[in-house]
C-alpha cells in the first residue's frame, strides 16, 4: 500500500450523510465565500487577462465562470474560478497552515467537474472535503517547508486536492485515482519570487492547482498512470518540494482528524501573515483613536515566517503590498481594511502610507515559533506616548468563526463588485448545497 493508495481508498470512503454535521458546515461556508471571492476577483484586470485566456483554448462548456456569464470546460472554468478567488487575498485556507487553500484549488475543481457532470451538491461537497483532506494531510506531511525552498505552498498542494475531488466526481475508482494523485505531482507548480520582484502571477498559481487537478483526474480516467510512491518515493514530493518531511503523517488520523474544520475564512484582503497584525492596529485604533500622521512608528513581533517572507518596506505593485506586512500595518492606521477597495492603486502611492511603511519594523518574538499568527504590536505616537497589544488570532478563524451575518455581509460587499450581477438568493443555495439535485442547474451569474 502506496500512500496515493491509501489516499485514495480514503478520499472514496467517504460519503456526505456520514460526514459530521460540523464538517459539511465548514465545507459550505468554504464554497460560499470562494464563489462569493472569485466573483469579486473576475473584475480586476488580471483576472480578465486569465479568463480570456481560458475562453480562447476553452470554447464554450458547461460550466460557470464565477460572477460573468461566461461558461467553459471544466478545465478551464477551474482555472479561471482559481485564479479569480485569489487574485485579492480573500481567499481560506487552513489554521495551523499547512500551506492549503481549498476555495481557491479544490473548490473551483469540484464545482466545474460537478456541473459538467450533472452530480448533486451533495457529491460535491463530499468531494470537496475529500479534496481538502488529502491536500491538507500533504501540506501537513511537508511540515509547511516548501516556502523555505522558494515554493508558493497552494500551488503544490492544491493539485493533490483538486485531482481527488476532480477524480471522485468523474467516479474513478481507488488505483485510478492513486495514479492522478500521481500525475499531479508531476503538475506541482509556483515560486514566491513574487514577493521580491513584483508581478500577477501570485493569482495564477491557485488557478493552475485547479486546473491541474483536473487535468490529472481526466488523464488517469483514459487510463493513463502516475509514479506509484509519488508522495514518500525517493524523488517524489517529501523529497523534492520539501526538507525533513514526515511519511507517516500522509495517512495519519484518517477518519477521526478533520482539517476541513481548520478552514479559515480572511476578514481582511491581505496575506494571512497580515491579519493579526492588521487586527491589532485597528483595535488599537478604535479604542484610542488616532490618525496616520499622529504615528511616529510601529514594532511588530511575530513568526521567524513573518519577518523572513513579509518585510517588504518598498511594495513595488499592489500584490506585494497585500503580502507586506509593513504596508498593511500602515494602511490600517487610515483605512477600513474590511472594505477590499482599501487596497488599491492609490492607497499604494498614497505618500503618508509609504512612509509609515517604511518605519515599521519587524521581529521575531522572542522564543516564538518558526510560523504562526500570534503577534505584538507596539505603535508609537509622535506624542512620544506607545499603544500595544497582542493578539494570537483574527476574526475568521475556527476559534473565532465569522457568524451567518459577518458571512453575509463579506459575500454582499464582494458580489457588488462581480462583472455581472450575482442571482438573487445565490449566497442561501450556496449554504444549502446539499439540496441542490444537479450541479449544471446552479446559476452563479
């Protein structure tokens, strides 16, 4: 037994009516707020470049590109949906991170293959959380160490997860769907020079995951196969987009241990490194209520990962901004960062943020670990007089879930946003996706 083998048996074991209550909630808020996402995302100008990409190799399909009335194959309308729901750092992912963003990967691949084949929300949202589990088990098994070597996590992970929730919905069977896990390996694909050198192509990486995992499941279905030993082999992916793997945690807690309930749902349109930060200077701010010009500088400790991947003190396109941890410190200080049009191109040149930016500093807290969220804020006034706080989690968290009416009121503010109008009554079917009798029938624009 292969731990793609293993992987698999597992992925299909499972079925929606034996999934706890609590797993099929978070898998729904997960769907929700990735349509709702994607649908913001498909009106900014990468987004478009991507979707008229997919249009042109795509031709007409069955399947919806999220918040425009365009329909593509499955393939295609993954990768749009992916790119979409990242190209502004709404997007979930998993707490503690192992490097996993299922609305972003695995639930653009379930949904299109789940219109093209007619199946029920139901065989949808088991897919989904068979998807997340897998990919979260790989991210778990890496120890999150990818990005050490250069890698962009999702972009590895989020293949794995797409190709088990793509290779159930196309009703493959448990060698089939180990031999697309082992096929997607070979599709594993991304690298964060982004954040040193600027570029869309952060957005695209998710997008690629999704329309890989497709691409896997498709190929495996017409017979064709993979590396067995893709994930533990000598050159498979413990050894290859990782350091100081762990095998055994590939198939550990199978059955009992749910990552999908970990799915954190972003308040805040920046990189989850940000969050916390971003959350303490708005509290600081709300309870003391300063401005921008009245900050003479700030200290933020945090994580080994925070200091080593996110000071960027001179963000040179809106991208790294929403990856710096300096800027988003800064512009909270004058913005409503709820709102994600508090990230844009004027925000980015705005001259007082810029110079803030730059007099935020970054450490790492003393005996804190290498990753993690928990972060200390100290901002000095110009009053001479210094404002703290510390904080080890943000609104949207599993600890601290985001309620019906939080969730709500992000799906509203984002489809506003949407190219073309969202259906009355999308973000309550969405919720309810169990209901939902065949996939094709869903309308998301």
């Amino acid at each position: 037994m292969t731990a793609a083998l293993t992987l698999a048996e597992y992925a299909l074991s499972l079925q929606y009516d034996a999934l706890p209550a609590a797993v099929r909630e978070r898998a729904a808020a997960v769907l929700a707020d990735a349509v709702g996402v994607a649908a913001h995302g498909a009106s900014l100008p990468w987004s478009a470049t991507i979707r008229e990409y997919a249009a042109a190799c795509g031709g007409d399909g069955p399947c919806a590109v999220f918040g425009t009335g365009l329909r593509l194959p499955a393939p295609m309308a993954a990768l749009a949906n992916g790119a979409a729901a990242h190209a502004f750092e709404l997007d979930s992912l998993i707490q503690p991170s192992v490097g996993v963003h299922p609305g972003a990967t695995v639930a653009p691949a379930a949904v299109a293959v789940a219109q093209q084949s007619g199946a029920s929300g139901r065989e949808m949202l088991a897919a989904l959380v068979a998807g997340c589990e897998v990919a979260c088990r790989i991210g778990a098994a890496s120890h999150h160490s990818s990005e050490k070597l250069g890698f962009h996590a999702p972009g590895l992970t989020g293949v794995f997860g797409a190709a088990v929730a793509a290779g159930r919905l196309f009703g493959l069977d448990a060698p089939a769907l180990a031999h697309a896990l082992g096929i997607a390996g070979s599709l594993c694909s991304g690298v964060i020079e982004f954040s040193q050198s600027g570029g869309m192509v952060k957005r695209l990486h998710p997008g690629r995951a999704a329309e890989g995992g497709v691409l896997a499941a498709s190929l495996a279905r017409r017979g064709y196969t993979g590396p067995a030993r893709i994930l533990e082999g000598r050159h498979g992916y413990l050894q290859v987009y990782c350091r100081d793997g762990s095998p055994e945690l590939l198939t550990a807690g199978l059955g009992t241990d749910w990552h999908t309930l970990r799915a954190t749902i972003k308040r805040y349109a920046c990189h989850i490194t940000a969050q916390v930060p971003v959350a303490a200077v708005l509290a600081l701010r709300a309870r003391h209520g300063f401005a921008i010009a009245d900050v003479a500088g700030m200290v933020i400790q945090g994580s080994a990962k925070m200091v080593r991947q996110h000071d960027i003190a001179e963000p040179a396109d809106l991208a790294m901004a929403q990856y710096s941890v300096p800027f988003c410190a800064a512009l909270a200080t004058r913005a409503d960062l709820a709102d994600p049009a508090a990230f844009s191109e004027r925000s980015l040149a705005d001259p007082e943020v810029r110079a803030l930016c730059r007099r935020v500093e970054l450490r790492r807290a003393e005996g804190g670990p290498d990753a993690g969220l928990a972060c200390r804020v100290a901002l000095t006034l110009r009053s001479g007089a210094v404002l703290e706080a510390e904080l080890d989690g943000f609104p949207g968290m599993p600890q601290q879930p985001l309620d019906d009416a939080a969730l709500a009121a992000k799906f509203a503010t984002l489809a506003a946003h949407a190219p073309e109008p969202l259906p009355a009554g999308l973000l309550d079917a969405l919720r309810a996706v169990h209901r939902q009798d065949d996939m094709s029938r869903l309308r998301f624009a």
